[in-house]
C-alpha cells in the first residue's frame, strides 16, 4: 500500500520519484554506489495547479501524476520526505514523456 505525501506542489511546480540506478553495466560488471549515475527518469507523483499567465489565468500542464518523465541532469531540488528522496522541479525542467 502506497503511503500518502505529505507535500502538495504549488503553480507549475512538479513532485518526481527518480528511477533507481542501474546496478550492472550491459556487460555485467556490478556497480558499487560511488560509480553509479543518477537517473535522468522518473516518475511524477504530484503536479501544482499550473503556472499564473500575465492575463490572471492559469496554463495547463503538460504532464500529469503517474508520467514517466526525462529530465535535465541539473534540473529541480532534491528533497527528504520520511526518508524517501524526491526531486521537486519545474515543468520546464521536464524534457520529455516516456511512453
């Protein structure tokens, strides 16, 4: 059972779960933690309400709570939430969706 955040997105802001690193190589050579890369990939768990236009209204997002994203190697904070690292991002630091 997946437990509930606690941490609401706000404007065009997004909440991801970044995706494990691999653990071996394609050749099979097991990776120790300090040689591993962190995954540009990963999942959106929450979205804000959208960013404010200059007319007072609201844009649309682009992406929506259970995508598979790609995302700038810099991109967001990281952040601690009872023990569990998310990444909170703009939606423009999103490159793309996975299907």
């Amino acid at each position: 059972m997946a437990k509930a955040l606690k941490i609401r997105p706000l404007n065009d802001k997004v909440l991801i779960k970044r995706l494990e690193a691999e653990e071996k190589t394609k050749g099979g050579i097991v990776l120790p933690d300090s040689a591993k890369e962190k995954p540009q990939k990963g999942t959106v768990l929450a979205v804000g309400d959208g960013k404010v236009l200059k007319d007072g209204t609201r844009g649309a997002m682009q992406v929506a709570k259970g995508d598979k994203v790609l995302f700038a190697s810099y991109a967001g904070t990281e952040i601690k939430i009872d023990g569990d690292e998310y990444m909170l991002m703009d939606e423009s630091d999103i490159l793309a969706v996975l299907d």
